[in-house]
C-alpha cells in the first residue's frame, strides 16, 4: 500500500503527519488489495480568514476507487471522521461483493 500524504497552503508538523501514517495503516484491515492511497490536509481559506481544517482521502484498489472529504476545526478530527467514514465505505463494498 502506497501511501502520500499532501498538504496544502501549509507546512504540516511532524505530530500530524505520524497521526495520519498511523491511523491510515488500519485501512488494510477492512480491504485486503489497497493499491494507493492520498490524503490531502487543506485549509479551508475564505476571504483570508482560515475558517476549517479540511481532511481528504481517496483509496485506489483494483477497478474501484473510493472518497471522502471532512471538515472540522482540527486537522486530527477532521482526518479521523474522513478515515471512520472511508472505513464504512470499504466494509460496504466488501459486504456487496460477498453477497
């Protein structure tokens, strides 16, 4: 599994980054064939004034590809929501194509 993480209009702290690197890993327990992933860390800038934190992760497995975008106030909150709801994603895809 392939993993980039990219900011956007900000550098991010180490801290960050390790809190992605380590929760996304848990991606290949819910699919087995993950080719890449990215995740995109933005500010959401409106009229220069920094509003949300916005987390974004799109998951590559073979004839699929799968997104999810979350705001918050946190890039951590932000990221966490967007793995939890990609994580549904996958258990559903898999549970269809048991079925």
């Amino acid at each position: 599994m392939n993993v980039q993480i990219r900011t956007v209009h900000f550098d991010a702290d180490a801290k960050l980054l390790e809190h992605v690197q380590k929760k996304i890993v848990k991606l290949s327990t819910f699919h087995d064939r993950i080719i890449d992933v990215e995740v995109y860390l933005k500010l959401d800038n409106v009229a220069h004034n920094i509003k949300d934190k916005i987390a974004e992760i799109k998951v590559y497995v073979p004839k699929h590809s799968y997104f999810v975008k979350q705001s918050t106030k946190t890039f951590e909150e932000s990221f966490d929501k967007a793995l939890d709801s990609m994580a549904e994603q996958l258990k559903r895809q898999k549970e269809k194509a048991l079925a």
